[in-house]
C-alpha cells in the first residue's frame, strides 16, 4: 500500500499544468546530464573505449526503453514503412553516432567543464537551424522574437564568460582551509587536459554540437507524422547500436576492450545508459513534442551551472567569480527566451480569437443577407 505522503505528492504532480512538468523536466534533465559529464570523463580515464562505451550505453537504453514503448504506444504508433526507417536511421547518424562520438573524442582531448560549457552554443545553433527550417518563427519587429534573439546570445555569453574568465576565486579551496568533500587521491579520476590536444578537442566539441542541434530540430517535423514518441526513441537508439558496431568492426579489433575490469566501469556505463540515454531521450523527446526543438535546447546553458557547483562542492574545484557572473548572464538569457516564448504563445491564441471572430461575423452577414433577399430576382430585372 503506498504511503500516503508520496500518494499526494503524486497528485500535486499530476495535477501540475504542463508548462510547470516542462520546465521541472528539463531542469531534472540537466543535472543528469551534468553528473554524465563526470561520470563519461572518469570512464574515459579508466580505459574504457571510445566505442564501447557508446555501444553497451545504447543497449542500455534500448532495452530500458523497448518494453514501455512496445506496450504503452500500440495504437498511436503507425505501421513502419521505408521513408521511416530512412528517417530513423538519419536521425540515430545525426543524434547517436556523431553526436556522441565526437563528444567522446573531444571530451578525451578537454574537460568535464569545457566540454559542458562549449555545448551552450547548441541554443544559437538549434535556434538557427529552426529559423532557417521555418520551425521557429522569430519576428525581429516583434518584442517576443527580439527577447529570443537577446536571450539566445545572453545564454552563449554567459557560458563564454565561464570559459573564458576566471577571475578572483569566491568559493574553493582556499576558503575551505584545506576541508575537501572528496580525498585528494579520488579527485584526478577527473583527469588532466593539460597534455591533450586542445584545438583538436574543440573541434569535435563543435561537430558535436552541430549535430545535436541537427538532432533537435530533426526530431520535430519526424515526431508530426510518428507521434509515437518512445517508439522513435527506441528506433534511434536501435539503429545507433547498429551503426556503432559497425564502426567498431573496423576501428576496434582488441577483444578485451569490450570486457569490464571494475565496478567503477560497470557503474559508468549503467549511468549513461540508463539515465544519459534512457531516461534522458524519452524526457527530452516529449518536452521537444510539446514545447519545441528551441525551449529544450535553451535549457543547456544551465548544465554549465550545474557542473561548475558540482565539481567546487563535491570534487573541491574552485569556483570563480566569472562563474558568478556567467552564471547571472544564464539565468537572463533564459528568462528573455522563455518570456519570448511565452509572449509568442499569447499572441497566438489572440490571433487564432480575432480570426475566428471575425469568420463567425462574416458567416452571420451572409446568413442575414440571404433572408433578407428574394430567392427569385424581381421581374423589373432583366438579364
């Protein structure tokens, strides 16, 4: 019998307008996301392979999320035909294989930090891509399309800002007086960067972000014709499995790489596949379904947050004052985005009354006239 405390809080939740379960979603969403980046970097250092890694994490996902999409949309899901699994498998290229391939290869070559801070360029992008697609409409003339502009940009510069700029340190180790959460010998699990490629890792950061933000706004006018949401997701997940093996067949020939040789290992890839990807994809494919490619991927500024406070907390990293300031920069950017958003809405709604008001005065005109006159022309009329 279920407590009665989460019971109702079960109702709360429920009863919540969609808007609210959105935005609690997306936040959720982040900070999985951002513990991912922790968690992919300590795989990376314990030897895990580039392509493994990807291979069991998308198992994992499949098979978390193959039963729930098999029982729950068997009447909304259409009958499979070639132009689907066309699209799927594009989508799994764009969304699976290159998304997170290159966020591995350049995730080896940076940091946990950089990597989540550089990935705030997937709104501008995303932005973009549904502009030039006529996904988004932005009405530059327009105070809701010029807050989303503002915002976008906001979002990027504040996570420039926490890349960029340092600054005095406002809470670390220093201020601790030597108290770390974490034991000095657990935090290099992180690893160093300082020895890797740099401009190499940043170049497979920005193809990760390129076709993540291609993930995002592809999913869209796909999820309009399959609105089977968990069942596209599963399709994806199935054919990047497929597509990474094949890459695998080729470029990982060592048998041993595909066996774990620790717990911390099996830990890693349970994490990303089960709250990276399984979870993650079917949280983030129903707020795209229902707030937009633009609204989801607005969101991913503050997972820089979220990493920068979790690695001064529990890994005792310093956190700066161009942290702080990125951060306020974040938390504008998102607000300017979101009340566009919101103001867009609105005038829609006024536009959808106007317009049929206006239809139900022009079919009263009609009706009132075609009383008012004859049905037959009077015989003053000649033709």
């Amino acid at each position: 019998m279920a407590e009665p405390g989460s019971s109702s809080l079960y109702k709360r939740i429920c009863g919540m307008p969609e808007r609210a379960k959105l935005h609690l979603a997306m936040l959720a969403l982040q900070f999985g996301y951002a513990g991912f980046h922790v968690v992919s970097r300590a795989a990376l250092n314990m030897g895990i392979s580039k392509l493994v890694f990807p291979v069991y994490r998308n198992i994992i996902a499949l098979l978390l999320l193959l039963p729930f999409a098999y029982f729950l949309e068997k009447k909304e899901r259409p009958a499979l035909n070639l132009s689907f699994i066309v699209q799927f498998f594009f989508l799994a290229l764009c969304g699976i294989t290159a998304n997170q391939g290159f966020y591995l290869l350049g995730l080896d070559n940076t940091s946990p930090t950089f990597a989540s801070a550089i990935q705030n360029s997937v709104p501008a992008i995303t932005f973009l891509m549904a502009a030039a697609l006529r996904i988004e409409q932005v009405r530059i003339k327009r105070k809701d399309g010029i807050a989303k502009l503002l915002g976008t940009f906001a979002c990027v510069g504040g996570a420039t800002v926490i890349t960029l700029y340092k600054g005095p340190t406002i809470y670390g180790r220093s201020t601790l007086h030597g108290t770390y959460f974490m034991n000095q010998q657990q935090m290099p699990i992180l690893g160093d960067a300082s020895a890797k490629n740099w401009t190499l890792g940043c170049i497979y950061l920005i193809g990760h972000c390129l076709s993540w933000s291609g993930w995002l706004v592809l999913q869209a006018p796909v999820l309009k014709k399959y609105p089977a949401r968990l069942s596209v997701t599963s399709y994806t997940c199935f054919f990047g499995v497929l597509q990474f093996l094949v890459i695998a067949a080729f470029a990982e020939r060592n048998l041993s790489a595909w066996a774990f040789h620790s717990g911390g290992e099996v830990f890693t890839i349970f994490y990303a596949g089960f709250v990276a990807s399984g979870i993650a994809f079917a949280v983030q494919i129903w707020c795209i379904d229902r707030g937009g490619p633009v609204f989801v991927a607005v969101y991913q500024p503050v997972q820089t947050l979220v990493v920068a406070i979790m690695a001064s907390v529990a890994l005792g990293e310093e956190f700066h004052l161009g942290g702080i300031l990125g951060a306020i920069l974040i938390v504008i950017g998102l607000y300017l985005v979101l009340w566009g958003k919101s103001e867009e809405r609105k005038l829609a709604k006024d536009n959808v009354v106007i317009s049929s008001a206006s239809a139900d005065h022009v079919h009263s005109g009609i009706a009132k006239s075609s009383l008012a006159e004859p049905l037959l022309p009077s015989s003053s009329e000649s033709v």
